[in-house]
C-alpha cells in the first residue's frame, strides 16, 4: 500500500510548541496513533513523548515533530492534522480521507 504524505499544519505545530515550552523538555514530540476502540472500531489519540521507534513516520513543521508508528500511518495515509480554536473549544483534530463513517458523539470512526 502507497501512503500518501500526513499533513503537520502550521497551527498544530504551533500549538504543540506552546505545550513543548510549557512542559520544558525541547525533546518532545506529538505522537499521533490509532486505537481499536468506541463505537466505530477506531479512536485517535494524541500524545506527548520524546521517543522516536523503529519505522516511525516523523513530519517536522516549526522545529517540533510529529509521530505517528507505521501501523497507524497506514490508517492516516493523506490526513492533515490540525489545531482548532473557538469560543466553544480548542482542540487537535484529524480530516482523514480514509473514513467512511464515525459515530455520533465523533469520537470513533471506521475505515
């Protein structure tokens, strides 16, 4: 299977340069993976570490790195992860081309 190139936006990577600054440990990364999980069959999860595994995929933007393992990649092959901000709440999210449905609540989704 061809992957197609995960987008890191601009936004998102900012963001993850506050939380970096906040923390105080320059060396971490977002980790970005999939789970079996909800009501779909899949969950997103975000996280912060300093590890970079075997066969990770690594996308810098602004100096910080985005991590995503090679099974999760699969799943993510041409999303654009993103950070959002509104009155009613600031978040990551993931625009992935590869779903096909989610649930209700949005937390979960199916490929």
């Amino acid at each position: 299977m061809l992957l197609k190139m995960i987008t890191f936006t601009d936004a998102a990577a900012i963001k993850v340069q506050e939380v970096v600054k906040e923390e105080g440990d320059t060396n971490l990364n977002l980790r970005v993976l999939i789970s079996g999980g909800g009501c779909s069959g899949f969950r997103y999860g975000f996280t912060l570490d300093n590890n970079e595994g075997e066969g990770d995929v690594v996308i810098e933007n602004q100096g910080v790195k985005l991590v995503v393992d090679p099974i999760s990649a699969q799943y993510l092959s041409g999303a654009s992860i993103d950070y959002t901000e509104s009155l009613e709440s600031s978040h990551f999210s993931i625009s992935n081309p590869n779903v096909t449905t989610t649930c209700g609540c949005g937390s979960s989704f199916a490929i």
